[in-house]
C-alpha cells in the first residue's frame, strides 16, 4: 500500500512538473485575460419594467428587448447612447404578439424574431433589419 501511494505521489509531481514546463510564460506585468477588469454598464430601457440585452457589435451598438408596462415585448436598439423601439410592422392593429432583436453586425443590420396573435406561441418568425430602415 505503501509503495502505490508513492507512486500516485511521484506521478501527481510530475504531472504538475509538466503543466508548468507547458503554459507558456507572460512577460512581467502582463495579466491574463481572464484576470482583466470588466465593467459593468446597466442596459436599461427608460420606462420598461424588463430589459434584456442580446447582441452587441464592434461599433458598441446593442440590441434586445424590452417588456413595456402593458406586458408587450419589443425589440430596442441602444446606439450613441440613445434607445430606439423596434417593434416588426404591424400591418392589422395589434397583430404583432411581440418584436425582440437578437443580433446587430457590423455595418448595423439587425436579426431579430416576431410572433403573431393569430398563431400559437410556438409559431416564431425570424427578421432581417437592414441599416436602411427595410
């Protein structure tokens, strides 16, 4: 018994010896990704009592969505510190269930999704926005 338990000791030594020979050294000063600061900014639609942000581009634009008093969810875009609905065109008043943006890429086009009232709430229909209002 001993003996075995010398050897899982030698084995775990140089196991350990071999991780450290293998991660690759960081100049001085030099910290980690994983070790860098974040910080915290609060993504909140002014006046909504739920927001959730989902998609974020290079340019810092960020697209969700938002539940409004009356429990409708839209979608926003957050850009230059300004928010703007975006809620999919509602060509019968009231047909449109809920709006969310999913994704923004890098020249500003939004994906996002959109269901109807006339259909059950497992019917969800995709969307591209394009920077061009279509």
């Amino acid at each position: 018994m001993n003996n075995r338990i010398k050897r899982v000791f030698l084995a775990t030594l140089v196991l350990m010896a071999l991780t450290l020979v293998m991660v690759p050294s960081l100049p001085a000063g030099a910290v980690r990704a994983a070790e860098q600061p974040y910080v915290f900014t609060t993504v909140d639609f002014p006046g909504a009592v739920y927001t959730q942000a989902n998609g974020i581009n290079a340019g810092g634009d960020i697209v969700g969505l938002y539940v409004d008093i009356n429990s409708k969810w839209h979608g926003f875009l957050f850009s230059g510190g300004v928010f703007s609905t975006i809620d999919f065109p509602d060509n019968i008043q009231g047909a449109i269930r809920s709006t969310q943006a999913t994704g923004i890429g890098p020249s500003g086009d939004i994906v996002g999704q959109y269901q109807l009232y006339s259909e059950s709430v497992k019917v969800t229909h995709g969307y591209l926005l394009t920077k061009k209002g279509e």
